[in-house]
C-alpha cells in the first residue's frame, strides 16, 4: 500500500515556505489560452467545462502532442488550450451544449490535429463531449451557471448535492481521484464562478506532474514491487494507479498545511516545476530548490510517469 512519509513531507514544507509563490499563481485571463474576463459567466464556464473535459494524456510515448504556432513551439495542456482559444473565437457555438451533443469523432480530429499533433483518442473525446452536451441540456436546459448554483458553495454537502457530486454524473468527470473536477474548480475560482465554502474539501488536481514529483521527492512511499513496477515502465492496473494518486493527493495535502500554501497556488507552483526542472527525461536537479530533501537524488533513482494511459482521467 502507498504511504505518506511524513518526514518527508514537513522537511518539503519547510522549504516551501521560503518561497515565494505568488509569481506562480496560474493567469486564467491570458486570451492565448482563457476567455477574455468581459466575457459572459456563461460561455466562459462552458468553455472549461470543455476544455477540462479534454485535459488529458494527450502525448503518447514517441509521440509528443506539440506544434509551432506563430514561431514558437509549444506542448501538452498550452497546446490544447491555445486550441480551445482558436476555436472558441472562430466557432464560440461550437462549445454550446447543443453542438456538443452532436459533435463527431471528425470534428474532434480537425480540430484538435495541428501539424503532427493529434489527439490519441478522438473517438472517445467525442463521446465525452456529447455525454456532456446531452447532460447539460437534460438537467440544466443547458446552463452550466444552474449547475454551479445547486452547491451553495460546497464541495460536498452532508444533505444535498455537493459541485463534486454532481460533476460525477459526466463520464468525463467520473475520475476516483478527481483531478479533472478539482482543476475545473479552480479555473471556476480563479474566474470569479465558484467559491468554495468548505476548503477543508479542497485538494490539487493530481495530474501526472504531481505523481511523478510525490514519488520523486519521496512523499509517497511504495512497497517495493510497486516501485520497481513504476520505475521500470510495466503498465500499472486501475487499482493501483488509483491508490497511488489518492495518496499523492492526501500527500499534497498535508504540504499544503503545513507550509501554509493554499492547495491551488501549491498545484500552479508544482505543474510549472514538473515541466521546467522536475521534467520526465533529464530532470535539473543542478537548478531544484528541493535537491537537499529530495529522495529520488539521495538515492539516484529516478521514476517517470506511471504507464497508465487507457484512461480519461489525466
């Protein structure tokens, strides 16, 4: 079973507080990649309700999802969402819940493919967005605003419904971990849409970033098999990869507390490091702030992603 070290995790909080973060906090207002901040509550929740939706594996090993746009190359989730921005200002009504109830695995291609990137998985993208169209309109006449109000600002309600409960009833949304719904919360945070009553409920979008960097720095801690399962690229079942990002999150946690960082600024800070310095391939740990508590220096043994990709969760 995964454990949480927590040695470890007070001696990484303890230089998380020498920093100084709020140079990481996430831009959700920079139009290369987010609505304007004029636009109405309503387009900008679907336009994240969509592109979240979409925020997955969208590399494969040989096969980098990244292109040249306007001379400068970029990759992953900023490519994804650069697209979203090109369609949501050519086609806006493409992100309505009636075009999404109808969308096909073509549409998905043409407008995720740029260049040689392409998504894996169009076919299952399309049912994601349809699932979610369908929904939208079936439950809340197509207003993903009803949707917010429902919560009252919780998370997870003792009576009633909470925003997680009722992202679950979205196929893109059923993730054990919550990753997808735990980032949709906070770009609707950032965005002035949602706030959240009950922070205690509050945890980071565990992306593949911060499993590779929990596993790194030694906050979670593998029984040996595991962790050679891992490091030595065998493909992980559904079970184990869900447990070992519950505890990766419930890790993050803790670090949150006790250095005093709030779980979303920690999440903007650690998604940066994970693709600057703490990287897959050739890590720089010459330049990382956390070598002296690192486990994965200590010892010289580096783990990359899980091989875990038959999955829409991250």
């Amino acid at each position: 079973m995964p454990l949480i070290n927590m040695e470890r995790v007070l001696r990484i909080s303890d230089t998380l507080k020498r920093f100084e973060l709020r140079s990481a906090k996430l831009d959700v207002f920079d139009t290369r990649y987010y609505p304007p901040a004029s636009d109405p509550p309503k387009r900008v929740a679907l336009y994240f309700l969509v592109m979240v939706a979409m925020d997955h594996r969208l590399s494969r090993p040989g096969k980098p999802y990244e292109a040249v746009l306007n001379g400068k190359r970029i990759r992953g989730a900023d490519l994804l969402y650069r697209l979203g921005m090109m369609m949501y200002g050519e086609r806006p009504e493409f992100f309505s819940p009636e075009n999404l109830a109808r969308v096909t695995e073509d549409e998905v291609v043409a407008w995720l493919t740029i260049g040689d990137a392409s998504p894996p998985d169009p076919r299952l993208r399309a049912l994601l967005l349809r699932d979610l169209g369908q929904k939208l309109i079936s439950l809340y006449n197509g207003n993903p605003l009803a949707m917010l109000q429902i919560p009252r600002g919780y998370l997870r309600a003792v009576e009633g419904y909470g925003l997680l409960d009722l992202l679950k009833v979205f196929k893109a949304y059923q993730d054990p971990v919550e990753k997808k719904a735990f980032l949709l919360v906070k770009f609707l945070f950032y965005r002035g849409l949602f706030e959240p009553r009950d922070v205690e409920n509050l945890h980071v979008p565990v992306d593949n970033h911060l499993t590779r960097i929990a596993l790194r720095l030694g906050i979670v801690e593998l029984e040996e098999a595991l962790f050679k399962k891992i490091l030595y690229g065998y493909e992980l079942a559904h079970d184990e990869d869900t447990l070992i990002r519950i505890c990766v999150r419930e890790g993050f946690k803790v670090v949150s507390r006790e250095s005093g960082v709030d779980v979303f600024l920690l999440d903007d800070f650690l998604w940066v490091f994970g693709r600057s310095t703490c990287m897959q391939d050739e890590p720089k740990c010459y330049s990382c702030p956390f070598r002296g508590v690192c486990r994965a220096y200590e010892v010289g043994v580096f783990v990359k992603d899980l091989n875990y990709f038959n999955t829409w969760y991250y």
